[in-house]
C-alpha cells in the first residue's frame, strides 16, 4: 500500500489516542465526583448524621448509575456500590426512614 500524501498509514491510530486521552479526563473527573460523594457520605455515617445520609444517599446512587451510563465504571460495580449504600443506610437510619427517603 502506497503512502497516502499528506496523512500517513496511522491517522486512525492518532485519532483513537486522541479520542482515549478525552475519554480518560473525562471519567477522570466523573470517578473524582463519585469519590468526593462518597466520602462525604461516609463522614455522615460516622457522625450518625440522618439528614445528611438522607440526601446524600440518592445523589451518590445518582452519581454511581450515570457513571456507569457512561462507561467511566463498571455496571456491576456500580450495582454493588449502591446496594452496600442502601444496606448502610438502612442499617443506620432504620427501614422506615429509607422509604421515606425515596
């Protein structure tokens, strides 16, 4: 295959690094956020802060399932993170407390 004049044999090889190194600042900054929530979650938990927990949980479960969406995370790891969430909250606010929640 002869060389194309002005481009070369490896343009779509540039283009795939190029496409990856937005793709890895964007979930760079999506993983960011999830760490973020979470560990202002966790501060809440320790403190056995139920209002917090309460709003808190949804915008983490939130932040967990549009990562996935995306493809920054793993869908499963998502679903795992957010069940251990809910089974946290539950633990700390009580069932009745969860529901009311949602």
């Amino acid at each position: 295959m002869a060389k194309i004049k002005k481009t070369g044999r490896h343009t779509g090889a540039i283009k795939a690094a190029r496409q990856a190194y937005r793709r890895m600042l964007r979930n760079r900054g999506v993983k960011r956020t999830i760490r973020l929530l979470a560990r202002q979650l966790a501060e809440a938990a320790n403190k056995k802060d139920a209002a917090a927990i309460g709003q808190l949980s949804p915008k983490v479960a939130s932040a967990w399932d549009k990562a996935a969406k995306t493809g920054a995370i793993h869908w499963k790891a998502a679903a795992r993170k957010k069940s251990r969430l809910a089974l946290l909250t539950q633990k700390l606010l009580g069932p009745s407390k969860t529901a009311a929640a949602k």
